[in-house]
C-alpha cells in the first residue's frame, strides 16, 4: 500500500475508513482498536463519520510499555524480550483490546517506529507490524516497512489497518 506523499489530507484513508464502517455494519460486527504509533488515528478516522458509535466499540491508545501491559495486559517479559515493535506485542495487543471490550467481536493492533528517529538496523523507521483478532479465532499478523516522513507512515499504517480489518471480514 505505499503510495509516495500519502498523509492524512488524501482522501483515501478517509474512503478506507468509510468502507471498514460499511463492511462492519454490513456484518453486524463491532471493532476496537489499540494503537501505538498511530496514537488513535485509526480510531479518530472512524469516529469522523456520524453513526460510527453503531460499529465503533472504542480504542486504545498504549503508546508507552507501561499502558500496554497496564490497559491491554501485554506481559512485562514479552516487551522486555521483543520490544514493543513486534509480532509478539501487537497480538498481545489485539488480544487484549478484545477481552477489554466485551461488545466487540474484532480488534486491530499497531505497533511501529514512525520517526524520524528511533530506528535502528533490525528495527527500522517506517517498520510497523500488526494484528487482528477475532473472538474464537486465531490472531493475524502482518509486517510493513513504509517510506515517508512520521505523517507519510502514520497514514500509510493507518490505511494499512483498515485493509487488514477489511480482509479479516471477507
């Protein structure tokens, strides 16, 4: 999904939300989110259209080690171990976003280093990694590295997070 210039002012992330609300309505499913990096925007995204509080359970937004293991029950050791950019946190994420929020039956979690600093050889700017959830399913996972400015990633991550929930629901 990486488009060169891609922020917030492309209408697209705004279309891709909307499609989520209608695909989420359409199947009467609720989501909720945990976001680090993004720090609520793709919960903001989805509160932007009137009526989105019918899918939308709510959001959390974790983006110190501490919020994560305190609000959505990421285990010390994991973070410790892997850091909170990894496969191992953002399930532990979406888990946790779920069992949080009775009402919603799928959660997305990101986890990411935005920049512009952060970064390092094994852990880039741009790499975000996340998951999705579903009540008595398994968990899914998904690695991106994008290009850009912190903006340019954010939005990207964000868009990339509703294809993902998108996809889910197919």
């Amino acid at each position: 999904m990486a488009v060169a210039g891609f922020s917030f002012s492309d209408q697209s992330v705004l279309a891709a939300a909307e499609r989520t609300l209608l695909r989420l309505r359409h199947m009467s499913v609720r989501v909720v989110t945990a976001e680090s990096c993004t720090g609520g925007l793709v919960a903001a995204m989805l509160t932007h259209f009137p009526g989105s509080s019918d899918v939308t359970e709510g959001g959390f937004v974790t983006y110190s080690n501490t919020m994560k293991q305190a609000v959505l029950g990421v285990p010390a050791q994991i973070l410790e171990d892997y850091g909170a950019v990894s496969v191992q946190t953002v399930e532990k994420m979406a888990e946790g976003a779920l069992k949080a929020s009775p009402q919603a039956s799928i959660s997305v979690a990101i986890s990411g280093i935005a920049g512009p600093d952060g970064g390092s050889a094994e852990k880039p700017v741009g790499l975000v990694w996340f998951a999705t959830a579903m009540k008595n399913d398994a968990v899914v996972t998904d690695k991106q590295i994008f290009s850009g400015n912190r903006e340019e990633v954010r939005a990207k991550a964000v868009f990339h997070a509703f294809e993902l929930i998108l996809q889910r629901l197919s």
